[in-house]
C-alpha cells in the first residue's frame, strides 16, 4: 500500500508511524527485550546451560552471518524443513548464536558437537596399540602390592567374620532369656496348680474326718443300746430260771444277775 511522497525521510516515516502498521511495528519493537552485549550473551548461555556453537566462518558463530550497514548486523539462520529460515537480526554475533542456541536446531547440532568424533586411522590404531598394552601393564603388578590386596582382603573378612559372630551371640542370649523367662512363668503357673490342688485336698479332709466323725458316734450310740438290750434279755431268762430258796422255802432276795463280760 503507498501512502505517499514526502521531502524528507522524517516526514515519511511520521506518516508511517501514525498509520495502524506503524503502530503495531511500533508495539513490537518496545516489548522487545534490549539487545544483549557479547559478554552479557555469553552469561545468559552459561545461565540456561546452552552452548554457543563455533564454526570456521567469517562470524566464528554457526548459522550466523554478518550483513555490514545495518544497525543489527548480525543474522541469525536455520535449515528448517529444507529451507533456509531466518531468526532475525541481532546487534552482536553472540546474542545472534544465543537465538540459534535455543532453537530445536541449535539443541540438535549441540548434541551431534558433544558426541565424539570420528577416529581417523592413525588414531585407530594407537588405541589397538594402547589396548594390547593394558594387559602386560596389569601383569606387572608387584608381588607387595598384591600381598597388601590380600592382607586387606583378609582384614575385611575377619571383619565380617566377628560381625556375624557378634549377631549370633546376641541371637543366642535373646532366646536364652525367652526361654527363661518362658520357664519362670511355667513354673509360676505350676505353683497355682499345686496350690489350688493342696487347698482341695485339705477340704476333702475336713469333710472326711466330720463325716467319721458322725459315723463314730452313731455306732458307739447303737453298741450302748444293743449291749442294754442283751443285758435285759439276760436277767429276765436267769428270773425265769433260776430261783434262791432260803431254809423256809421260800425265795429269798433279788434273783441273781448274769454279768456279760
């Protein structure tokens, strides 16, 4: 859209800015943030934890380009589905590399830099070298250093060893003295028995000896009467029989009494 011709450049760009378009440019560039120095850059990197990547170009910075005569000189760029996208522009070539240090991109080529690099040959074959060095190295070990493995060794064992001799003493007096404890109380509860069992008996006793008691006295009653009895029989059978006659013939006196011994 052309919203016309103007003497100067500053009564083009007041038309600019009183135009909708100006104003929004205008809103975007304050809530802009304020452009980074290079130092101010790299601790803002060393803050996120991010790497800003070097390369061999003009820059020293990947993905970002120099473009001289601009107020913000420094552009920062990304292959993004096949296509060379940019990021902006940026008034140093650091805070330029911290914008492609955040980018998927920038995080993909921080990872490919950080893993090892290809080996050349040369290199390969003084690792195979060092490799087969290692074992005449370790076989070298001096008959005092492996004495002192094996003093070690055997100090750690007699360490273990005493420590598990210590548990088992400890088992073994925690279940002697469960198992006295276990006796004392069956010993205390035989006791109650015994005693329960004693206090029985003696009340048995006592109702033994009242009831012999009664039965004594009850068969010395029945003798007296039995041996009254007997006793009466005898004198009325000698009465019967046996008559005391005195000169006059008549009977004299009481009749005499047989005496049951």
């Amino acid at each position: 859209m052309h919203l016309g011709n103007f003497v100067t450049a500053e009564e083009a760009a007041l038309c600019i800015a009183r135009s909708p378009e100006g104003q929004e440019a205008a809103k975007r560039a304050a809530a802009a943030p304020p452009p980074l120095t290079s130092e101010e850059a790299r601790q803002q990197a060393r803050a996120e934890g991010l790497t800003l990547l070097v390369a061999d170009n003009n820059v020293g910075y990947f993905g970002v380009r120099h473009i001289p005569g601009k107020p913000k000189p420094y552009e920062a760029r990304v292959w993004r589905g096949g296509k060379l996208v940019s990021l902006g522009s940026f008034a140093t070539a650091e805070e330029a590399a911290l914008c492609i240090a955040r980018s998927p991109e920038g995080r993909a080529a921080a990872k490919r830099a950080a893993a090892p690099p290809l080996l050349t040959s040369d290199e390969v074959g003084q690792q195979v070298r060092a490799a087969a060095k290692r074992p005449a190295a370790a076989a070298s070990l001096t008959s005092e250093a492996v004495g002192r493995r094996g003093a070690r060794s055997l100090r750690r064992k007699e360490v273990l060893g005493r420590r598990e001799q210590v548990l088992a003493a400890v088992e073994a007096r925690s279940a002697e003295e469960e198992a006295e404890v276990g006796a004392e109380e069956e010993a205390e509860e035989e006791a109650e028995e015994d005693a329960e069992e004693e206090a029985e008996e003696e009340a048995d006793v006592v109702v033994l000896d009242a009831t012999v008691v009664v039965e004594v006295e009850e068969a010395a009653e029945a003798e007296d009467v039995q041996t009254a009895v007997v006793e009466m029989v005898d004198v009325v059978q000698v009465m019967e029989h046996e008559d005391v006659v005195d000169e006059d013939g008549l009977s004299e006196g009481q009749p005499k009494r047989r005496r049951h011994m």
